[in-house]
C-alpha cells in the first residue's frame, strides 16, 4: 500500500514537553516534542476507551492516557497493559518543518 509524507508545519509550533494533534487523511495523530527535543508520533486514541493521547503527560519516551493513566512507549507504541498497543509513524525535522512519514 502506498505510504504518504506530510510536512506538518515548524517544529518550533509544538513546544518541548508537549503534544500536538493533527488530522491527516482521516486519521488523528498525536506528534510529540519531548524536553529534549525528540519528535515522536503515534495514533492520538488510547486503545483502552479512547482517551486522547496528545493530552497526556511525557515521560522521556513514554505517555500516559490522561483518562486511566495506561502507559504508551512512544518508540515502539507497546503499552504497559497487556495486548494494548498505538501505532506508531515516522516523524522527523527538515529545514526546520515537522515531516510525517508512513501514513496509509
Ligand atoms: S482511555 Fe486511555 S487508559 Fe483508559
């Protein structure tokens, strides 16, 4: 199946510690700017009731669902319950633009 890039617009919109949600082709995506600087992506919605992920707190590489407070590895989108996972996408910087890799 064939996969899109997106630019998201500058990084610099997403302050460090935070999250970001964007739609891309239907899909909601929370893009995440850790403390120190690193970008990761991952399906917005908890797969336990839902919960928006990009309200949740970062932790290094990890968030927590503000609902239940379930836990997510935002590297490789395993959660801490069993058999509870969130997609993960390709995200990096370029000339200063937010890219969004892998979306189907
Ligand atoms: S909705 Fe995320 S932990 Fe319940």
């Amino acid at each position: 199946m064939k996969t899109r890039t997106v630019n998201l617009g500058p990084v610099e919109a997403i302050a460090l510690g935070h999250g970001m949600c964007f739609v891309v082709v239907g899909k909601e995506i929370a893009v995440f700017r850790s403390r120190a600087g690193k970008l990761f992506a991952v399906s917005n919605r908890c797969p336990h009731r839902q919960g928006p992920l990009v309200d949740g707190v970062i932790d290094d590489a990890q968030v927590i669902c503000p609902l239940h407070g379930h836990k997510f590895d935002l590297t490789t989108g395993h959660g801490s319950e069993t058999g509870e996972c969130v997609k993960t996408y390709r995200v990096w910087e370029e000339n200063g633009q937010l890219i969004l890799g892998g979306v189907q």
